[in-house]
C-alpha cells in the first residue's frame, strides 16, 4: 500500500514538471513572438515635401517632414543621380537610443538646403532622391525604408536683372521704392539691406516688378543695398542700388505721468492684463515696455500678410487738425519729477475735436480693428505690397476685418484708449512691418518724384 503511495507522489511531479516546461516553452514563444513583432515591426516611415521641386542649380530650400512612430527614424539621406553618376548632398544618421521602444527621433520638421552645383551635376534632366530608414530590424537588419525619386531639371544661370528705377535717397525713418524686370518667373525677388529683406511684388506689366523698402528711425548708414532675384532652381543675380542714404536728426520730447493719469489708465490695462503686479508705477512701466514689445510683434506679424497687388492711390490723406507729436520723437517720461522710462514715438499725433470721426487714408482693406494694449482700439489698413497705414485710441471702431474701404470713408472715431492723455488720433505708416514717417506719404510731390517717376521710367 505505501509502494502505490509513492508511485502516485512520483508521476504527479512528473506531470507538474511537464506543465512547468511547457507553461516555459509558451511563454518564451510567446515572449519570441513580442520581441520580433516590437523589433522587425514592418511600417515604413512617412515621408512629406512641403513645396514641389523642379529645378535644382544654386541654393534650394527644401521643407520636409519625416516621421515614425514605431521604431523611430534611423537615417534620411539626399542623393541627385544624373547618368551613372549619383552625387551624395545630404545624409543625417541617427544612433540607437533603446531597443523596445522608438530608438530615434519619431518626427522631423526641417528645411534642408541643397546646392546642387558644388555637386558638379551637368544642366539637363536628373533625379532627385530621398531616403528615409528606420530603426526596424527588417529588411536584413537595414530598416524599413522608404525612398521617392522626383525628377528635376539641373539650371544654374541665373536670372537677368535689369534695374529700372531706383530712389535716389533714403533717410532713416524713410521709405524707398525700386522698379525691375526679370528675364524668367522669379521665385524670392526684391530688396536687400545688410541682412533686411523686403519682398517685390508684380507691377502688371510682364517681367516687371516693384519692391517698397524701409528704414527704421534708428538705423545707421547701410553697409550693403543691393536687388535681388532667385529663379526656381536657387540661382540668385544681384544689382547694387546706387541710393544714398541721408541721416535726419534725432527730435526729443518730455512727459509728465501724473498719478490721476496712473489712476485713470492702469484699470483699463488691468482687464486686458492680468498679469499686472506692483504699485502704479511698476505697472506703468510694464506697459509701457513689455506690452508695447508685444504689440509691436503683433503688429509686424499682422502686416505679413500684405496684399499682393498696390490697393492705393495718389498721397494719403492727413486727418483734420494740429499735430501734437511727431513721428520718431526720443521721449522721456518723467514721474514726480524723476526719469522713470524713456521710448520712441512712432506715429504722428493728430488732434482736433473730441471723438474726431476718422477716415481711411487710401484704399485698402482692414486687417486689424480691435484692442492692442497702448494703442488701445485700434485699424490696421493693409494698402497692398507691403504698405499699411494705422489709426489707434480710437473711442469707437466702425469696420471689421476683411472690408475694402475707400479712401477718406469712415472707419472710427478718435478718442482716448491706450496710453493716451487726450483725445487724439496715433496715426502711423507701415513699410513692411517698419514704422515709417507718414509726412512722405501724405505729400503728393513726394510720390510723384520717386514713385510715379518709377512707372514713367518703364
């Protein structure tokens, strides 16, 4: 009886090993089985242009987005082949960061630069291609790949560009216009200042264009003025513009900030920031320079966008009244007889009677009419190929974005918003986003000496 016993204890753990190994075997298979799906995973990565490309000569930019999110990306390399022979421009490897999760980069966004010609790839035909791998163990241990082959057309002459027209003089605080023709569709054209570029615009007439350019108040004497035009395949011409530039003296001007002012101006600012802290003063100040910084990039963004054609005509109209102050004006505000900040007045102040109505200056279309912290309610009139005129402390705001006003039609009333002391109206010329004088816009000689000179040029 105990013998039988024992025989029964023995093929029971017999069968718990059994159990055991097997439980094992479907385990590591199972363990197997994760491990090549995670690391000879088979989707391939994504690759997107963000422009269409044809040509290829000088320097091309290039935006493109490559992702993967599984494996992450190992290697994205550019290569032209023209013929047997196929040129390397571009190769980005990444190494292994980790084995069970993504072992590179899952996302690129970037803008690469090809210069085909240091290449020393022949005019004609050739193909571009691109090649994106990532970190799979498919594929022989080299990764999914992904490959687009784009056909191109190798160029490298440049454009011819002929200047037509070129202002004389610029100042700082001024504007200038320029009129040129080009031999072929150019891609970026217009002009150069040191490191500034201002874009052209088509004129109407074929091959030729106009660019309006600008320097701002404080701006010293330019090193480098020149014309330029890219074709599609990146070769650039370059003219140098014989303008002269005139330096105008720098104006000055002195505010008293009185507390009643404080009291009467820092809840206004208080709703549309809350981030105000401190004593009168301190919020003051930060208003007077943090905010007026932002606002000035929200300008400048807002005139990005410029209408491609010229909207306006003839010189701009000048609101009714007496100047208070001047554009470029060095101010120094004081409190309590003490220097607290000092800023530059960019715009000319206009003030006749109390909520003034006030009128579009030119044609063109508003792309702003809204609150913008010391410019309080205020319109932003874009007048096509960079240019933009803007009227601010307004009381009232009769336009909304997206209409085509007329010259001298009524878009608001003056008033006292923002960092305003009375009532008047901060108005303001634009060249790009560049605060400008407006005194060369509202005189009709002025534009018929440089710019319709221009046009008779032609």
């Amino acid at each position: 009886m105990v013998k039988h016993i024992r025989l029964r204890s023995s093929s029971r753990r017999s069968g718990f090993a059994k159990t055991f190994f097997l439980l094992l075997i479907i385990c590591s298979s199972l363990a197997l089985l994760v491990t090549a799906f995670l690391l000879f995973e088979l989707e391939k990565p994504t690759l997107h242009l963000e422009k269409e490309i044809k040509y290829l000569g000088g320097r091309v930019e290039l935006p493109i987005k490559v992702s993967d999110q599984k494996s992450g990306i190992r290697s994205i390399i550019i290569s032209l082949k023209q013929g047997e022979r196929n040129e390397r421009l571009l190769e980005k490897v990444f190494l292994r960061q980790a084995w069970f999760k993504p072992a590179g980069p899952t996302a690129l966004n970037e803008v690469v630069v090809i210069d085909a010609q240091k290449a020393g790839i022949k005019e004609g035909k050739a193909d571009l291609i691109i090649t994106v791998r990532d970190f799979s163990l498919n594929g022989f241990f080299q990764g999914n790949k992904t490959l687009q082959q784009i056909p191109v057309t190798m160029d490298t002459k440049p454009p011819v560009l002929t200047l037509v027209y070129a202002q004389q003089t610029v100042q700082n605080g001024g504007s200038g216009v320029v009129l040129y023709t080009v031999s072929e569709q150019p891609g970026r054209h217009g002009v150069v200042i040191d490191n500034t570029r201002f874009q052209g615009y088509p004129t109407g007439k074929k091959d030729t264009y106009v660019c309006y350019f600008a320097l701002a108040w404080n701006a010293k004497r330019p090193g480098r003025m020149r014309l330029v035009a890219e074709d599609e395949a990146g070769n650039e011409a370059s003219v140098p513009l014989p303008t002269v530039f005139k330096n105008v003296p720098i104006k000055r001007d002195s505010i008293s900030v009185s507390e009643q002012f404080l009291q009467q101006k820092i809840p206004e600012f208080e709703q549309h920031y809350p981030e105000l802290t401190g004593s009168l003063v301190e919020k003051y100040l930060y208003v007077n320079n943090q905010i007026r910084l932002k606002n000035d990039e929200t300008i400048a963004r807002v005139c990005a966008g410029a209408e491609p054609q010229q909207l306006w005509s003839d010189r701009f109209l000048r609101m009714p009244g007496s100047g208070r102050a001047g554009y470029a004006d060095q101010r120094t505000y004081l409190y309590n007889g003490t220097i607290i900040d000092t800023q530059t007045h960019l715009g000319v102040d206009i003030a006749s009677v109390k909520q003034a109505e006030i009128r579009a200056a030119n044609h063109g279309k508003v792309i702003f009419a809204d609150y913008l912290g010391i410019y309080g309610n205020m319109i932003i009139i874009d007048h096509g190929q960079g240019l933009a005129s803007l009227y601010s402390h307004l009381s009232s705001i009769d336009t909304t974005v997206g209409t085509l006003v007329q010259k001298n039609e009524p878009i608001g009333r003056s008033g006292t918003t923002g960092m305003a002391g009375g009532d008047h109206l901060h108005f303001s010329m634009l060249v790009h986003g560049i605060f400008v004088t407006p005194v060369q816009w509202w005189d009709q000689r002025w534009i018929d000496v440089n710019i319709k000179a221009a046009f008779n040029a032609r």
